[in-house]
C-alpha cells in the first residue's frame, strides 16, 4: 500500500485544527482525598494501592477467587449494554454494538481459576509439580477504544 504524503499532512492538518477548538485534556489534579475509589494522580499511587490488593487476594483461596471472577462475570454479562453504552458515550470512539458484544463476550469467555490446574511428571529423572502462583503486581496502561472490556478481561485473568 502506498501513503501519499499530502494525505498524511491533511490528516494531521485536521486533528491539529480539532484539537486547536476543542482544547487538551491537562493534568489530572488533586489532593487525592476527593478521587474516587480506583483513580489515582499517578502511577506510583496505584502500584501502592495494587500491591495492598494483591497482599489480601493472596490470602484467599481458589473458590474464593472463582466466586469473585464469577460477580465479575456476571455483571460484564448482564450489564454488557448499560456497561458499552457509558463507554461510548465517554469515549465517543466506535460502534456501540462492538462494544456490547466485547463486553458481553469477554465476560463468557475469558480464562479464570478454572485453567490453573496443577500437573505432575514423573519420570526417570525423578518428579516435577507445576503449581501456579501469584507473582506480584502488574501495570498497565489501559486502551481507551475498549477499555471496559480490557480491564474485565484482565481482572479476570490476574484474579
């Protein structure tokens, strides 16, 4: 495929020109003490924050951990519409419908506890056991086309 150079310049001529009316978003300001609950100034704070979470999940058993994806699951299902619609209406970046059916189908599909199943070999050089465990915090910088569906699919897989 080939780009043509003045396509390129008129594409930037006019995101330019839409940010110039609309304006940038500045930085996210405050004391911390109003935000609500999950949002944070910076990524520090919510490393802090992910690493007390993890500390108490790390406490609670697989069924306990299955009961919490099943809520999770539950809510992305049932409330997949109310859920793409306020994304959409946030965003205002794709088709409505897509973001329904991610949002319902990440929660059907997505792999939970039920895949951590341990395995044992056994052979002439003696026993291995493959147990998985939690390893720690992860950040992430979440997409703003299908962030719903994104931070579902990764609370379910990391829970």
């Amino acid at each position: 495929m080939k780009v043509d150079q003045n396509v390129i310049e008129d594409v930037v001529r006019q995101v330019l020109n839409r940010l110039g009316t609309t304006g940038v978003a500045g930085p996210v300001s405050g004391n911390g003490r109003t935000r609500r609950h999950g949002l944070f100034t910076d990524v520090h704070e919510a490393v802090t924050a992910a690493r007390e979470a993890f500390e108490q999940l790390s406490g609670v058993t697989l069924e306990g951990r299955k009961r919490i994806i099943d809520q999770i699951r539950r809510v992305s299902i049932d409330q997949c519409v109310e859920l793409g619609t306020m994304e959409m209406e946030e965003t205002k970046i794709g088709r409505l419908a897509h973001k329904i059916e991610k949002q319902r189908n990440v929660g059907a599909t997505t792999p939970g506890v039920e895949f951590l199943r341990s395995e044992v070999f056994s052979g002439d050089y003696g026993l291995t056991v493959i147990e998985h465990a939690p390893f720690g915090v992860i950040a992430a910088v979440t997409p703003v086309t299908h962030s719903l569906p994104t931070v579902t699919c990764n609370a379910i897989t990391m829970i």
